[in-house]
C-alpha cells in the first residue's frame, strides 16, 4: 500500500470516528444522569473497539507513523496511535468488564449518614460547612466500607492495565498512561516536587492557624475542607446561583466569546458531582451539565466547563481525529477560564465584591489553592506508587503519602479503592495541577501581550493561540509558542507565594 491508499483509509475511518463519536457522546450524556443502560453503554464500547482496533488500520499505523511524507497525515498518525494504544488497554474485555463492574458498585453504594440517605452532594456539602466535628467525622468515613467492598477488584485491575501495559513493552501502565498525554514521570516529579517545596510555609501556617481557630492540637483530614470553606473562601452571597448566568455573559461580552456562547446548551441538574461538558457535535451542540449551588467554587466550576466548551466549539479542523486533545490541554483550558473568577476586575464588576473583600481574594486563593494543589498531588502519587509497586499495601502506601504531602496525622483515613477516578480515569488526577500551571502562564501571557486579561482580544487570541488548531499540533508546544516558554510551574509558584495576581 502506498502513502496515499494509506490516507484514504484513515480518512475513511476518520469519517466512522466522527459518526461514532456523536452516538457516544450522546451516551455519555445519559450515563451521566444516569440514563444509560449497562448493555448501551457495552454496545458503545464494543463499537469503539471495532473502529480503533481495526488490524488494518492499525497495520498502516505501524508502517506509516514514522515514515509518511506528508507531515498532516503523520501527525494524524501519532493521534491515533496513542488512542489504539489506549483502547488496546481501556477496552480489553477484562478491563473493561471489571472496570464496568467497579463503576456500578460506586454509583449503586447507598450513602447513609446520621441514619438518612444522603447524596454526595450532601456529604461534600457537610465536609465543607459542618460545625459538627462528629458529623464531620462520620461524613468523612461513610466511604470506607465502599472502599473495602471494591479494594480486591481496583487492585486486580491494577493488576491487569499493568500486564497489557508490559506485553506493549512498557515498565507499567503509569508508564504508558502518562506518556499517552504528553507527560512524564519525571517531569511530573520535578514539577510537583517545586510545588511542593515551594509552598511548603503557607500550607504549614495554613495548619497551625486553622488547628487555633477551631481550638485543636492538630488539624485531620476531615477538618481540611471544612478549614479552607470557613477560613479561606469568599462569602456565598456574591456568588449565588441566579447570578451564575449574568456573570459568565458579562466576561463572554468583554473577552468577544458572547455567541459561542449562546450556541452552547446547560441544564441544571442534580447529578453526583458538580458539572460535567460534553461535546456531542463541534461546534453546534455542546452541553453542559451543572450541578446548582451557592459559593465562588460553584462559579469556578461552572467557568471550567465553559472553558472546555470553548475549547471545543473553536476548534476547526477537518480531521476529526485532531477535534479532541489530550487530559492536561483540555484541563488547562478550562482553567484558563476558571482563573477568571479570581480576576479582581471581574470580582469588583460582574461579583460586585466591596473593593476591601476583594482584595482579599488574594491570600484567599494563595492558600485555597495550595491546599487543593497538594491533595491532588497527593493523590497522583498515590495513584503512580498502586502502578509501580502493584504488590504493596495500598492502603498504607496512602496514608503514608497523605502524612507526607498534607502533614497531617492519616491512619484515620481508610477508604483508598472507592476514587472513580482511579477505575474511570486513570492517570487524569495530575492533570488538574499541570491545567493550574497553564492557567497560570497563559494569563501572564494575556497580560504580557493584551496588557490585561479580561480585552476585547483576550478571546481572539485563546482562539487563535490554542483552541482553533485542535490536536494538529502537540500541545505542549503550542504553550511554548503562544506564550513565549516551555510550560514550567513558574508562574503558579509564584502566585501561590504572593497571590493571585502576583502584582
Ligand atoms: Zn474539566
């Protein structure tokens, strides 16, 4: 076969991707509602399989990756070549059988507290504003016994990624799920390492000071989101959920994004987590799905998921292959926009915050973000050390590594097995602090380049810098390219030791 022949058949499959991708997303729609059927949601995956493990297309894959001429089609190539690597683990029956088998003891646990059936949202609600230390406790532990329901099976699955992972010659599947995102270990532990160590005093004054205030010798894990909800956050009355609309119109007006986003569809819902984007078809039906509540978290939320519908709905490109990007891309460009709620312009003029409350935003977010930076940092360590040492004690490695990163006494945590996104989503945690180190940068560079961040440019050139190329160019590199660097925590760093914004 020739390189042409090769093109024409990837386009072909290309095109079947893209048919496919609609019916998909529309699962995923109502999977999250809960209105998917387990045999749906079976036939999606065996569908997926057929089209991305195809012999023939993975043949051209192999023959033409890295000998095609033409630098489209190879970067094509590369796109899909991590996607067939992926689907050769995510969709091996008995991965994906387990994995199904998992997600369903998690959505079906039956969450009680004080004696009542609760939601998650209730239980997230009472670790954030409880006074009630016992509560509080008993919030926190209403896990566990999930979590020792499904340990045996996350391990086994552990177990399994792992295997499929070295018959494709890699040391494990952390290996293997990193570098299908354009990440490193390596590069990971030297950026988190510098996170770590650089925030060290605020997150220990953070401790001390909340350990006073709620009269405590120590600070527990139960007590962390609570801390932060009743120290270092802004009052819920500036951020209510009737405002929620108003405030994303007016950046959209200021930043130009005003009929993108008209074309994009949310329903408030009450689903188990608070928001969730999904592009069903580019760039004329993106939803979005909200969970309502009160706070400026809510708001960053909401602004998150605009961001990846932004992210979407601009991207123009032909192939559909190049029309999604990897997990810390598209994390940082819902960040991107999430940041903007932390703006002081927009604080002062869409919250309408007193200028004294909004000027202390600014060690509010340092340290709200800190903490956040660290529990998620915690948590991709601990989810590389379940891959890299498959034999250990899981539940000590994750007290340990909690001990170390959140310097707080953790034999008291015992649920590790029931995160979904160790069964849903592996290796996606650490996207969260790799799209905080973009956000960080990219509105340097907005300010560097526009001289502020909320300009009738600011959209135009998110558009252009990052949205409208899609996968067609590495990521990484058009980070470099649009801001002027190589991403590095830099800019996070700094804001998180002076606040946001740094000046
Ligand atoms: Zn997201």
């Amino acid at each position: 076969m020739n390189e042409m022949e090769a093109q024409k058949l990837i386009k072909h499959m290309d095109g079947e991707l893209e048919t496919f991708s609609q019916a998909y997303e529309e699962g995923r729609w109502l999977k999250n509602q809960g209105l998917l059927s387990a045999s749906d949601q079976f036939d999606l995956e065996v569908r997926r399989t057929n089209i991305l493990l195809n012999k023939e297309i993975q043949d051209i894959v192999n023959e033409f990756l890295n000998t095609a001429e033409n630098p489209v089609f190879r970067r094509v190539l590369l796109v899909l070549d991590r996607l067939i690597k992926d689907a050769r683990v995510e969709s091996n029956p008995s991965v994906y059988k387990l994995r199904s088998k998992i997600e369903q003891a998690i959505v079906n646990y039956p969450i009680t507290i004080a004696g009542r059936k609760a939601s998650r949202t209730d239980i997230r609600q009472i670790l954030r504003t409880e006074k009630d230390i016992e509560l509080r406790q008993e919030a926190f532990h209403c896990f566990d016994k999930l979590s020792e329901l499904v340990e045996k099976d996350v391990k086994e699955l552990v177990h399994r990624r792992n295997h499929i992972a070295q018959e494709m010659g890699y040391a494990h599947f952390g290996d293997l799920g990193l570098m299908l995102q354009g990440l490193s270990r390596t590069q990971l532990n030297e950026w988190f390492g510098s996170i770590i160590q650089k925030t060290d005093s605020t997150y220990q004054s953070f401790l001390s000071e909340s350990a006073e205030r709620l009269h405590q010798s120590n600070l527990y894990p139960q007590d962390l989101l609570f801390a932060v909800t009743q120290f270092k956050s802004l009052p819920d009355e500036y951020f209510t959920t009737t405002k929620l609309t108003k405030s994303i119109q007016w950046l959209a007006d200021r930043i130009k994004l005003t009929e993108a986003l008209a074309r994009v569809r949310i329903d408030f819902v009450d689903i188990p987590f608070q928001g969730i984007c999904v592009t069903i078809h580019v760039p004329d039906d993106i939803r979005i799905l909200i969970n309502p509540s009160n706070g400026q978290s809510y708001y960053s939320t909401f602004f998150h998921e605009i961001g990846h519908a932004m992210h979407s709905s601009f991207i123009t490109q032909p192939y559909h292959l190049f029309r999604d990007e990897p997990g810390p891309f598209c994390e940082g460009m819902a960040e991107t926009m999430a940041r903007f709620v932390d703006d002081p312009e927009w604080l002062l003029n869409s919250a309408n915050l007193p200028e004294e409350i909004a000027k202390q935003n600014k060690s509010i977010w340092r340290t709200s973000t800190v903490v956040h930076m660290r529990t998620l940092i915690s948590q991709a360590e601990f989810e590389w050390r379940m891959y890299a040492e498959p034999e250990a004690d899981f539940l000590n490695v994750f007290q340990t590594i909690k001990a170390d990163y959140l310097k707080m006494p953790s034999d008291a945590t015992l649920a590790w097995a029931d995160n979904s996104y160790w069964t849903s989503y592996p290796f996606y945690v650490q996207n969260y602090v790799v799209a905080e180190m973009i956000a960080s940068q990219t509105h340097l560079a907005l300010r560097k380049f526009l001289g502020h961040t909320i300009t009738a440019e600011s959209g135009a050139w998110l558009a252009q810098n990052y949205w409208n190329s899609g996968g067609s160019i590495e990521w990484s590199e058009k980070i470099l390219r649009s801001t002027g660097a190589i991403l590095s925590p830099d800019e996070l760093i700094l804001e998180l030791t002076k606040g946001y914004p740094p000046e």
